[in-house]
C-alpha cells in the first residue's frame, strides 16, 4: 500500500470483474477491512484499477504507508477483505511454532 492507500494489486480487482465504474463501500470489521461492490457506494477505483483506502479505513485498520497486505476476495459476495499487518500477526503468531516468541 503506497502513502495515500493505493493497493498495487489490480488482479483481485479484475477477478471481480471490477471496473473504474463499479461503485465500492468500505468498512471496518474486527480490525479487518471490507472492500465491496455497492450500488451506493461512495468510492471506486482509481483510473488504473487499484483500491484506493481512505485515510479513515487505514486508520481504522492501523495501516502505514508501505504495509502489506493480505488480500482475500469472495468472488460470490463481490468483496475483498484487507488483513492488516497486526490482524495478521494475532492469527498468524499463536500456531506458528514458538510464534509466541517472536
């Protein structure tokens, strides 16, 4: 994710089947991010087909410029779920061996 949240990925968007005119909504779940197709969405993707986060779903989601991110999309449900660094790190960490460790 680059510093005003742009998402370098464009494939999930295209396995969507998303273009710059698919409207989008995006919320905070549990510390995770929910990209989705909405009719009455206020956001879209930019010219180029990336997601772009606004500055509130990063903060919600405690991202920074430069993070990664793991992108899950739900072909059925026209939504992509953004897993954050930390989100990652609380699933991630406790069934890793010795990931309590690190």
């Amino acid at each position: 994710m680059d510093n005003r949240g742009r998402i370098a990925d464009r494939q999930m968007a295209a396995a969507l089947n998303w273009t710059a005119a698919t409207r989008l909504s995006i919320r905070e779940h549990d510390g995770l991010l929910v990209v989705a197709a909405d009719p009455h969405g206020v956001f879209k993707l930019t010219k180029q087909g990336h997601v772009r986060l606004p500055a509130d779903a990063r903060r919600a989601g405690h991202l920074s410029s430069g993070d990664r991110v793991l992108l899950v999309a739900h072909l059925d449900r026209q939504t992509v779920t953004v897993f954050p660094p930390v989100a990652l790190d609380q699933v991630l960490l406790p069934v890793l061996p010795g990931g309590e460790d690190l």
